[in-house]
C-alpha cells in the first residue's frame, strides 16, 4: 500500500485525518494517473455509517498520490482478535451484521472490496457494549460493474496477478478468473472462521501453500478445533457455504449471511445493526443464475442519431470477461484492429484503413465474408474509430451490456454517408457475431 500518517486537518484544526500515500509500485502503473481520480471522485461519494469515510484525493501532493480519510479512534479486529483470540457468537454475529450492512451498499454500487481482513475492519470502542466496526480502504477497492479488459489483456501478453492477501484471497483469484462481489463473501467467510475458532480454516505455512489451499483444500471443520464450543452447526455450515470454491455456490449477498447467521443463533442481528434511513440494504442483489457462456441476445436496433456519421448499437452477451477477452483479441487480429486505450467499462479501437487488400478473414468471419458482399470501398482517410462501452448490470452474473460506437477517426467527414453507415453496420454485425461464435 504505501506509507501511512495521521494529520491534522488544517481547515479544521480540531480535526485529525489518516493520509495514505500510494506506494510507487501502484503509482507507477500504466493509466494509474488516468484511472485514480476518476475512482476517488466515485468513492467520495459513498457514504455508508460503517465505513470509514473518504475524504480527499490528491495526484500531486510532494509525496506522491494519496487518499484522506477520516480518523477514527479505534483499534483493528486483528489487534481484538490478537488479545481476545476468539469472540463469542453473539459478539461475532453484530460485528458481522454491520460489516456486512457496508458490504451490501457497496455491492449495490458495483464496488468490491476485494482486500477484505481484519487489519481493514476498525472496532470503536473495542470490548465494551457499544463497540462497533468500520470497513477500511473502501478507497482502494476496484470497480466490478465496470469490466476492465486491459491492453495487457487485449494484447494476449498480462499475466496472472493475484489480488488480496494471502490469508484471505479467494479461489477465483488464485485462478485468475474474474472478480466480483462474491470474492469479498469468500473473505467474509475466512474472517467469521477467524473470529469463532481463532484459527484460519487451513493449515497452511508459507505464501504458495496459502494460495494452493484457497484453490484447493477443504477448511478444517469445527470438531476438529478442540477450543471451539458452543458454535451451532447452522453457523459453520453458513462459513463453510462462503468458502466454497466456485462464486455461485457461495450465498448470494452479504443481507442473506447476516440474515442466516441471526436465525442461527436465534437473534436478529440484521435487524439491530440497521443503520438509521438505510433502506437500501434490505433490496437483495440478483443471485448468480447459470448461462450459456457465449449465448447473445441481439438488440440491433441502433441508437438515436444525433451525427448520422456516429452510428451506435447495442447487444448483451453472457460470458465471463475471460472469454470476452480471447472473442476480442480473435475480432481484432481479423480486421486488422488496434486498441488506442482500455479503462474499466471503455474499450477504443481504430481499425486501419483496409485500402490494400487485407488477408482473408478465417473463421466465423471468414463464412460471414463469402456470405455477405463484400464492404463498400472507402477514401484513404477514412479510418474507423470504434468505442466499446461494457457493463455488468447484474453484478453476480455473466452478462456483459455492449454500446459499440462507429466514427470516423479525428473527426473526418467520409466522401459518401451511405457507404460510411453501410461499413459501420458490417463491422458492428462482424463483431456481434463474433462474440455469438
């Protein structure tokens, strides 16, 4: 993460604040500049009861990017954890339900943790009967509503990055899968083991060992904890369901935990952590239903022009961002396509000028050539610029929402508007089926 200071606020002098400076590795990343402020604008704005806030952001500071957040007196749930070794069930279970109030919002807004453990969860008044917690470094989260598919991606050259740590990282993240709301529920999971037994659910030494037993290993059940008494078998049972390891067998959303593990216990935790004039919470996010990976329904009916030179359609498409990426390197590398830039839910292409013959187009793309006729010729300036929007509007589902935008490059003018839409229509049908293939 970086270096870490509390500060006093200036404009408020009563006031203190926690500063994180970026380490260089993250700020050194490509796009970081591009990406930062547009992310910390959007979580500025979230504001939940239990999460720490953020407050500022700043690119430039003398010490290098970094975030502001509020200061709040409290010790860490690793630093409870370290000298209570292990918390009741009912203790555990209202430190649950507000965790897992702040994870609701979030998932709500598209955003996943995705760093979940107890050195990011803040207890306030820690081991009275008023204690509480805070979600830290909702900050630094990443954004799943908005599919990244970045140029290292695009390109066929990204390797595997896990993201989280060790202790905590879920399976799909060992396996390089896509990320979305489920892997916080996985880290969710891990913590609640933590709390109850004061063990982590595998017996594993060293990073790489870590990283293997999330993939692959069966937590340790409870009867084999000699310390852990008392503990319902609905409980466990709810813990071992979020470390499953594939997301859809996990539950659904972080109300559906909390609401399980009260009835276990007999006591409404959801209910009595509710935030004041926080109804959000209690709309259910839509569970994972199982899709043909690569089945795509069709809205070919294009958007209201307001430039008939801009010509815009949209489709969805089920399939993992995975097979999103391999459809969309496979398109490119057929028309001859080059991505100018790749941010989280925006893809822009420019596909070259084919005014000398391109090779011909194998595959599906090839059966659509000698089926369709061939496309209109265009002038030497005439370069398409394509933009893909993406989004997940169901964050616990394959479905990926496409606009594909055709313009002309640099704000050029065709010769001819007819064969210009009749080229867009052609590359956006060539894609569309592309991603059907």
């Amino acid at each position: 993460m970086g270096r870490v200071f509390v500060a006093r606020d200036r404009h408020k002098p009563n006031r203190l604040v926690v500063i994180k400076v970026m380490h260089p590795n993250i700020a050194n990343q490509p796009r970081f500049r591009a990406l930062f402020q547009r992310e910390m604008e959007f979580m500025s704005r979230f504001h939940h009861p239990y999460a720490v806030q953020l407050l500022e952001s700043s690119l430039d500071s003398a010490g290098g990017p970094c975030i502001i957040m509020e200061y709040l007196p409290g010790q860490t749930l690793e630093v409870v954890l370290g000298r209570n070794k292990r918390l009741g069930v009912e203790r555990t279970g209202v430190m649950l339900a507000q965790l897992c109030h702040a994870l609701q919002a979030a998932h709500r807004q598209g955003i996943v943790h995705r760093d979940l453990k107890p050195s990011n969860l803040m207890i306030l008044e820690s081991d009275t009967p008023v204690e509480s917690l805070r979600v830290m470094d909702f900050g630094l989260s990443q954004f799943s509503a908005k599919p990244h598919l970045s140029l290292e991606k695009l390109n066929g050259s990204s390797d595997i990055r896990v993201i989280g740590t060790p202790d905590y990282v879920s399976p799909e993240a060992v396996r390089g899968d896509e990320i979305d709301a489920r892997a916080d529920i996985y880290a969710l999971g891990v913590i609640l083991y933590e709390m109850l037994t004061g063990m982590m659910p595998y017996d594993a030494i060293g990073t790489q060992a870590q990283l293997e037993a999330h993939r692959s290993a069966k937590p340790i059940p409870f009867n084999r904890i000699r310390a852990v008494l008392n503990i319902p078998h609905a409980v466990e049972a709810l813990i071992m369901q979020c470390l499953e390891k594939f997301p859809a067998e996990r539950p659904s959303t972080p109300r559906e935990i909390a609401k399980r593990y009260g009835e276990a216990i007999g006591l409404d935790v959801w209910s009595m952590t509710r935030p004041p004039e926080d109804p959000s919470t209690d709309s259910v996010l839509m569970p994972a239903v199982p899709h043909t990976p690569t089945k795509t329904r069709s809205l070919a009916v294009p958007a209201k022009l307001t430039d008939p030179y801009v010509i815009t359609f949209d489709f969805d498409a089920w399939m993992p961002e995975k097979i999103a990426i391999t459809k969309l390197r496979g398109f490119l590398s057929d028309v001859g396509g080059e991505v100018l830039a790749s941010d989280p839910g925006l893809i822009k292409v420019r596909l070259h000028n084919p005014s000398v013959a391109p090779p011909p187009l194998t595959g599906i793309l090839g059966w659509l050539s000698r089926m369709s006729p061939p496309p209109p010729p265009i002038g030497p300036r005439e370069i398409a610029e394509l933009e893909l929007q993406l989004d997940k509007p169901e964050l616990n589902t394959n479905r990926l929402r496409v606009q594909v935008t055709c313009k002309p490059m640099d704000g050029t003018r065709p010769a001819d508007l007819h064969s210009w839409q009749q080229r867009c229509a052609k590359i956006q049908n060539d894609l569309r089926a592309y991603l059907m293939g």
